[in-house]
C-alpha cells in the first residue's frame, strides 16, 4: 500500500487524512510515519529537530502510549530511548514482557521544550490542548494499524487524550478500564514521573512494575505470549 494520496494530503491535515486511510485500510504504517514526517498540524514541528512515530511490531500483543518525546528522542527520532525509556525497558523487563515485542509511541509526534537559561539543556513542557489534539489522529491511526490486545497509557496526557476527563491514573492504575479502544486498556504513570520521584523512586518504580506485570499476565491468560 503505496498510501500516495495520504503523502500529498496539505501538511495541516496529515493526521485527519491518515485516521482516515487507516481506517479504511489504505495504508500501512509505513506510509503513514513517511506522512508524519511532514506534519504542519501545529507549530510544534517548526522547534523541533523531526518527527519522532511510533516503534515496533505491527500488529503488536501491546502497545504503550506515552506524552511525547524527549530530548534525546527528538535527537534520534525514536520513542523511548532516553532516561525514561531505559525506566521502561527494566520495568517491562521484570514484568516478564519484551519489548521488542511491544509497539511504543507518544500521542504528540513533537518535542515541546524550552532552552534551560542555566545551560544548553533542553527543557520539557506540556503539550497544550490544542497540541494534543492536532497530533491526535496519528496515534488513533497507529491503534488502528497496530490492533493491539492490550493498551497501556503511561501518564496523564496520554489517559486524557485517548480515554477523556473522568478517568485518573492514580486511582485507575492497574486494573482493566471499560474503554473500547483494545481487548484490554489499562493505565499506569509515565517512566518519567519515576525519576522525579526523589526519595521515593524505588516505591514508585516497584508499583510501576505491578501495573505492567498485571498486563503481562493478562495477555499470558488470553494466550497471548508478551514475552
């Protein structure tokens, strides 16, 4: 699936217009992450070094969605390889899950950052609403293409964006949310929030990996191998 007219779809609606294909299976996520790759949907774009898509098998056993990039993602164009995927990768591991058996990826495509005025470090911040909602479609697409039986939201943003307003990680972590966008939808915090967590880390990282050994032992019970 050569996804040609998602390709020469105006850059401001790439998103809308690769939901759509993928939607109507007209393309693969090939064609959709070439399309991502000129994105004009919000100004994100024009600060950051380049489009950072989704990783992984296709169709996927999980997938896991996050806020956005990072720094070194931004750098390296793929999701998940700085400090907070090396959380991830250790904690997927004690769970019994591999990861190269899982599709990650971020509802924003973009680095949203700020210089460091004590450095040359850049700076996270958080997507805006209006952000989130422009790159949104991409992430839709990749669950529509990936088809995963288990959908883990790591965070905030990603909840909110993918599951609305009425759901909270903290109380909801852990346990199957009655959404319709998988066999199975959990959610647990982002890696992120584990290296902010000081005095507290290891706490935080040991109920990070309960919240995805649940997972792992539910796609284990559906005969689902995730390891």
């Amino acid at each position: 699936m050569a996804g040609s007219s998602l390709a020469t779809a105006p850059p401001e609606d790439r998103p809308v217009a690769a939901l759509a294909s993928a939607r109507n299976g007209a393309v693969d996520l090939e064609a959709v992450r070439r399309a991502a790759a000129g994105c004009r949907a919000c100004d994100l774009w024009a600060r950051a070094t380049q489009t950072v898509f989704g990783s992984g098998p296709v169709p996927a056993p999980l997938m896991l969605v996050g806020e956005q990039p990072g720094d070194r993602e931004d750098v390296e164009g793929e999701p998940f390889v700085g400090p907070a995927g090396g959380i991830l990768s250790r904690a997927l591991e004690e769970a019994g899950i591999d990861r190269e058996r899982t599709f990650v990826t971020n509802v924003v495509k973009h680095f949203k950052w700020k210089p460091n005025p004590g450095g040359k470090r850049r700076l996270h911040e958080k997507p805006n609403r209006v952000e989130v909602g422009a790159c949104l479609p991409w992430v839709q697409a990749e669950l529509e293409l990936v088809r995963p039986e288990a959908l883990v939201l790591l965070g905030a943003t990603a909840l909110g964006a993918l599951a609305g307003p009425d759901l909270s990680v903290l109380r909801d972590r852990g346990k199957p949310l009655d959404l319709p966008l998988a066999p199975l939808v959990a959610t647990t915090v982002h890696p992120s929030s584990i290296l902010r967590a000081g005095s507290g880390r290891e706490l935080a990282y040991r109920a990070f990996v309960r919240d995805l050994r649940f997972v792992g032992r539910w796609l284990d019970r559906r005969g689902v191998s995730s390891a």
